[in-house]
C-alpha cells in the first residue's frame, strides 16, 4: 500500500475518527505508524485496497468486535519480559523494599496495575519480580491487574504461553525456573505466577478509573509504558491526572525513557535514579486553600434617613442589598475534591460534616467511604460502611460499597456474603451481581461466576447503553456489557 493511496484530507478525517472512538491518536507525522496497520486491518476485513478501507471506516458503525481486530493491528505488541531491565532493577533495589518495609507492620497489601500490558510479558515481570524480593508473599495480599485495549493481547496473555523473541533480554536459567516447555516447544508460565494476574479489558482515554467497580483505585505501583505517544495532548493530561488518581499517597508510576516529561508529569515528583526517572504521587504539595470564599455580613450599615421641610416627609426607599454569598455545601465542596482526586481533603471535609450525625446520609457516606478506601485507608472506609448500616441495615447500596471495601481487603467470604445481601435486597443491583461474577472467577469457580455474569447481562438487556450504572463512578451499561463480555473471551482462552 502506498502512501499517495489515500489523500490527506481522508487521512486526517481517520485519524480525527481513530482519536474519538479508540482513544488513538495519528497524526500526519504519524501516517506511516497507520498505514502499516491498516495494510493488514484491509485484509482481515476483506476490502479491496487501502482506500476502501479508509472510506468503510469512515462510514461504517463498527461493531466492538469490529474496532478490536482494528486496535489489534494499530497497537504496537512488541515487547518482552523484563523489558528495559534497567528499571526492574530499580524496582528490586529500592522502590519495592520502600513499599515493602512501609506495608510490613500494617496490612500487607500491595497493589500494581500494568496499563497497557500488551501480550503480557510486562505484568508476569513484575509478578515475578515480587517473588524474588518478597520471600513471605504468600502471608500478602497482593493485587496484579493488567488491562489492555487489545483484546487479541489480551487473549495472549491470559494463555501465558509464549516463544524464544518474548525472552531474548532474559537471564540464564530464566525460562526453565519460571516456565514449562510446550508440545510445539514454547514456554507456558508457571500456575502459580499466572494466577497472581487479573486481566482485563481497558481504554486508557475513554474508560473511567480510578475505580473500586474496576479495581484500579489506590494503587501502589503503575506501569504505563509506550502508551501515551499514543494521544493527544488533552488525552495525555487527562490519562496522567486519572493515574495520578489512582495511586495512593507516595506511590509510584512508571513510564518509558521517552515519556518522561515533567511538562506531563508535574503534579507528581520526578525521582532520579542511576539512568531511570520515576514519578511519585506526592498529595501533600498538592493541598490549596479551599475554593470558596468567606461570605460578607449579612446586613450592612445604612445611611441615616434625610428629612426635608417640603414636599412633606416621605420614608426613603429601601436601600437594596446584595444577596450574601453562601459558602457551599459540605457534600459539595467534597465531590468538588473528589473530583480533582484530592481524596483526603474530601475525607476531612465529610468527616467534620458528618461527626455529630447519629444516621449519616447514605450519599456522604458512600462518598467518605470512596475516598477513605482511595486513599489506601481500607480500615476506615469500612467502618463508615458499618456505620452506615447500623443506621439503615436495608441499604443495598451499603453492603454493596462494604463489599468492595473487604474485597480489597483479601476476605473474600465476607465480600460475597455482602453481595449476597445487596442483591437480596435490591434484585437488580446489577453491579452486584458483576461483582460476585468477579469473586467467583478469582476462586476459580467458572460456573458461578458465568451464573452471576448472567444475571448482570440479563439486566443490562433493560438499561439504554448510555445509563450510568447506580453506585458507579461514571460506568455506563454499554461499557459494563463489554467488560463482561471480554471477561467471558478470556476464560475461555486455553
């Protein structure tokens, strides 16, 4: 396919479509990166030549199926375990023992998220990684998510099977300690490592997170490499401020050598290590005065009345005064908060509200109890959730949030029976029934989990695609649909 096939302005018309659907971003410069996608995107899709295959885009309603084959040949899959090793040394060396030695005395728990894992190699690195430097993982509870736009990697890599390219930066003896030899002589990671890897559909740009419903909230670590050159401009600073979100205090985010900007990445620390710099989230510098301002008097002084000997005295009109300006709400000034992922400040503020409160509002507490629980602050956020319940035990949406706060947790049997309640008392709690799916997939209890899957599509069939999902943060039924539904391609994936 030649570059003259196709004329600049349908060109920039795909790129422009390509940007609003996919979150992927070609510009002109970039056209060669699009045409070698679109070269084997032509021939899957069975169209004649490049330039049928522009104006089909152009004008078709692709299907999600559709813009899958299409992100699979725009995405670049080239990568391998312990890629850019430099960094996992790092990571082993100093910021690991940090996160290590901080969560030692408290909870245990650990939370990484690879974001844009490709085919898998990059999340399998750092579960490994944590075996290595973390000889009583087993007393953790430790969280690896891997999402991924690509649901062709993503199928890869939930099979976690892979040939000699996918190692060709790797130690001796790295393969045979952590993987087993195939028929057709590749390499299958090891159960126990594959199983410490939760994979799931991701749009970096389009989806909502942080989010307790996806699990990408209060993060300790995130990978986000080779990603962003991907975006826009406004995509980018939107992306980097959610994963900023998503960490917790003093977590970290890696990026590419070639992503590293501190106009990006301003509201995180730059740390320079020996060839590497990484971002860490530092709230503390982020804290401003409220955005509200104290209001004037409610009465102000008037002038003395002026009497005149004639005409014959008449009171003088009344001076008009100027409505005082009211402070907000506290709910409002802590959504405000919430919003820009200032999470403590939203705590505080709903915290002072809500102290002298006997039954607190379900829709503060939910709120207190997010950003309690975004914050890493677990232990907190379910006692809210208790404290609501005690004061409405019929709350659906109390259990529900309780349950999420146990799941990160690591108690499982106490998250379901909540569930169980939330859906008890609300049938059509639908992200209720998506969340037992989820508790019944992690303890390898497929059939349970297709039954409550089930559920969930099945009231999803009664939503228009664009509903927001009650006690969601922005999810929509259409998303949720598809994230059920690409969970379902990877468990049956061998």
């Amino acid at each position: 396919m030649r570059p003259s096939v196709v004329p600049d302005a349908l060109r920039v018309r795909l790129s422009e479509t390509i940007a609003e659907r996919m979150g992927l971003h070609f510009p002109l410069e970039r056209w060669a990166d699009l045409e070698r996608g679109l070269a084997g995107a032509t021939k899957e899709f069975g169209l004649a030549d490049a330039a049928a295959c522009v104006e089909w885009l152009l004008s078709a309603a692709l299907t999600k199926a559709q813009l899958e084959v299409l992100a699979s040949h725009l995405t670049v899959g080239e990568t391998y375990f312990f890629r850019e090793k430099k960094t996992f040394e790092i990571l082993a060396e100093s910021v690991l023992p940090e996160l290590i030695h901080a969560r030692r005395a408290g909870a245990r728990r650990l939370r990484i998220w690879s974001a844009a894992c490709c085919t898998g190699e990059e999340p399998y690195s750092l579960a490994i990684l944590l075996q290595q430097v973390l000889p009583d993982l087993a007393d953790w509870n430790v969280t690896i998510l891997a999402t991924d736009i690509n649901a062709r990697f993503l199928q890869k890599a939930a099979a976690g099977v892979y040939g000699e390219w996918s190692f060709r930066d790797s130690p001796a003896g790295f393969k045979e300690r952590y993987f087993r030899r195939t028929a057709d002589g590749r390499y299958a990671i090891l159960p126990e490592i594959k199983k410490r890897v939760t994979f799931m559909h991701l749009n970096l740009a389009a989806d909502v997170f942080p989010s307790l419903e996806t699990d990408t909230n209060a993060m300790d670590l995130i990978f986000c490499r080779n990603v962003l050159m991907y975006f826009t401009l406004p995509q980018v600073q939107k992306v980097v401020g959610n994963l900023h979100r998503a960490l917790v205090p003093d977590g970290w985010l890696v990026v590419s050598p070639s992503e590293c900007s501190q106009v990006h990445f301003a509201q995180f620390a730059a740390v320079n290590f020996p060839s590497v710099i990484l971002y860490q989230n530092s709230t503390a510098r982020d804290r401003a005065a409220p955005s509200w301002t104290p209001a004037p008097p409610l009465f102000s002084e008037a002038p003395a009345p002026v009497f005149e000997p004639s005409p014959p005295w008449t009171p003088p009109p009344e001076e008009e005064t100027a409505p005082a300006e009211i402070p907000p709400a506290p709910q409002a000034v802590a959504v405000s908060f919430y919003e820009q992922g200032r999470y403590a400040e939203a705590a505080e503020t709903l915290l002072s509200a809500l102290a002298s409160s006997t039954a607190p509002d379900p829709e503060m507490a939910s709120l207190l109890a997010r950003a309690l629980a975004n914050q890493g602050r677990l232990g907190d956020a379910l006692a809210w959730c208790e404290r609501w319940l005690a004061a409405d035990k019929l709350d659906a949406s109390g259990h529900y949030l309780r349950a999420m706060v146990l799941q990160e947790l690591g108690d499982p049997e106490q998250s379901r029976r909540s569930l169980q309640r939330a859906t008890y008392l609300d049938q059509e709690f639908i992200l209720a029934h998506f969340a037992l799916g989820n508790l019944a997939r992690e303890n390898d209890k497929p059939e349970e989990a297709g039954k409550h899957f089930a559920n969930a599509l099945r009231l999803l069939q009664r939503c228009e695609p664009g509903d927001l999902l009650p006690e969601s943060e922005g999810l929509t039924a259409a998303r949720l649909t598809e994230i059920i539904h690409s969970i379902a391609t990877l468990e049956a994936t061998p």
